[in-house]
C-alpha cells in the first residue's frame, strides 16, 4: 500500500481539525451555546419564564370594569380577601401569577369575592417606594396594571428563582417610567409621587395589617380575620377549599342574636 506523501499517517483516523466544514460545525455549535446561554440568562431560568408568561395571561384577562382603586369585585360580595403584599417579595409575585388570576377568574368575576390590595412593604426602600408609586396609579384608577408592571419587572429580573433587594429596579425614574408607559397623567403622578397622602395610604395598610396580626407578606384576611396557619396557599385546590368554606359560612342564616360580623368564619383552613 502506497503511503501518504511527507509520511503522515492515514487519513481515516479522525476529522481534519482545520477543514472548512468542521470549523463551520464547531463555530454552529459554539453559537447556539451563546443563544440558549443568553436566553437562560435573561429569562432566570425556567421557573421566572414560566412567571412571567403567566403574569402576561393574568394581566390580559383582568376584568378592569370591576376594579376600583385599590379593589376589584363587587362591594356586595359576600366575602372580601384583603391581600398585604410587598412588590420586592418573590412569594408575592409567584402568587399574583400562578393563583391570583385564578381566584378573579372563579371568584371575582362570578361575584363571590372582592379582592383589596393592601400595602405592606418590609424589604427596604424600594418595597416602600413602590406602593406609593402605585397608590399615586390607583389615584388615577390604573393601581392594577401598574400593579402588573412592576410584578412583570421583577419577573422578568429572576427575582423568583435569585431574590434581589433595592438594586434599582424601583428607582424613582423607573417608577415614573412605569407611569408614563401605562398613559398616567405624569404631572398628577409625580405630584402624587411627591407628596404625603401616598405614603399616608402605605402606612395605614401597614397599621391595620399589624392591628391584625399581620407580620409578613404575602399574608391575607378574609372578612377582616386573618387566614393565620394556613399562611399563603401554594395550590389553587387548597385556595377553593378555604374561599368554598368560608363563602359556605358567610351565605349560611345566622342562628338568632348571632353578630353578622361573626358568620363569616375565614377558620376553614385545609
């Protein structure tokens, strides 16, 4: 057999690492590990992609013609879950995307439950700047998709899957940004922004949440009784199970020289 020219060895032992097809094929592959990296890193992760698309779908639906202010649902509703929330708590934001839209859709909507956003911030300056951002957006009727904004921010950064605190994502130009965005009327907003009755509004939430045993966020109330050990439900299934029993117990006949005050029970926890 006829031996290759300079006395190399045979070709068949592997690919020529210096041929134009495999230099192609590598710098494919180098670039589609660039792609899927980038894309991992902006979305953080799986669990915040998946966060954010259900925000989005949360946020398409919300029946805006029932919120008012700070509200959304009938003021007759039979049962009224107070919400205290922080928007820098990623247990926060993974309950307005995964079981808030849930509960308005089969709640709400059927005129079962009243849902109030109520103000607690505790992580720091950016949690406090943020609820008066939107208590100046509920001034202007807009408190629930601002309320989605900054939620969607913070999904959007991996705040679910790597909690960050007061890192700028709330700064006050990005508050008015948010603002300025969604249509508000900048002048009022940054009047409002500026101003006392926002945090007045921040501070009372906080008192009547305290007054109640409040401590934490995401906590909730149902009727004005604190849920207490049942906390904040990780599944829509144990959501109906506490919100059919307590609408069992508040639609039932009171028994004779019963408060009304008294009937709706919020102790059925799963």
């Amino acid at each position: 057999m006829r031996s290759s020219p300079g006395g190399g060895g045979s070709r068949s032992g592997g690919p020529d690492l210096f041929s134009l097809p495999y230099l192609l094929g590598l710098a494919g592959v180098v670039l589609l590990f660039v792609v899927v990296l980038a894309i991992v890193m902006t979305r953080g992760g799986g669990d915040d992609g998946d966060i954010v698309r259900q925000l989005e779908e949360s946020h398409a639906s919300f029946p805006s013609d029932l919120a008012n202010g700070t509200a959304v649902g009938k003021d007759d509703a039979p049962l009224k879950l107070e919400q205290y929330e922080d928007f820098q708590c990623p247990f926060c934001l993974k309950y307005t995307a995964e079981q808030e839209g849930q509960i308005i859709e089969e709640y709400v909507k059927t005129g079962k439950v009243q849902i109030v956003y109520r103000q607690f911030p505790g992580l720091g300056t950016e949690s406090l700047r943020a609820g008066i951002a939107s208590q100046c957006a509920a001034g202007q009727d807009r408190f629930w998709d601002y309320k989605y904004e900054l939620f969607h921010l913070q999904a959007q950064a991996g705040q679910l899957s790597s909690e960050k605190l007061n890192v700028g994502r709330y700064s006050d130009d990005k508050l008015k940004s948010i603002a300025k965005d969604l249509g508000l009327d900048t002048a009022k907003f940054d009047q409002c922004f500026a101003g006392a009755d926002a945090l007045k509004a921040v501070e009372d939430d906080q008192r009547a949440g305290r007054a109640i045993g409040i401590r934490g966020t995401p906590s909730f109330a149902i009727n004005g009784i604190p849920m207490g050990a049942s906390g904040s439900p990780q599944r829509i299934e144990d959501w109906r199970k506490i919100l059919d029993d307590a609408l069992a117990a508040a639609t039932a006949s009171p028994t004779p020289g019963a408060s009304p005050s008294a009937s709706p029970a919020a102790t059925s926890t799963p």
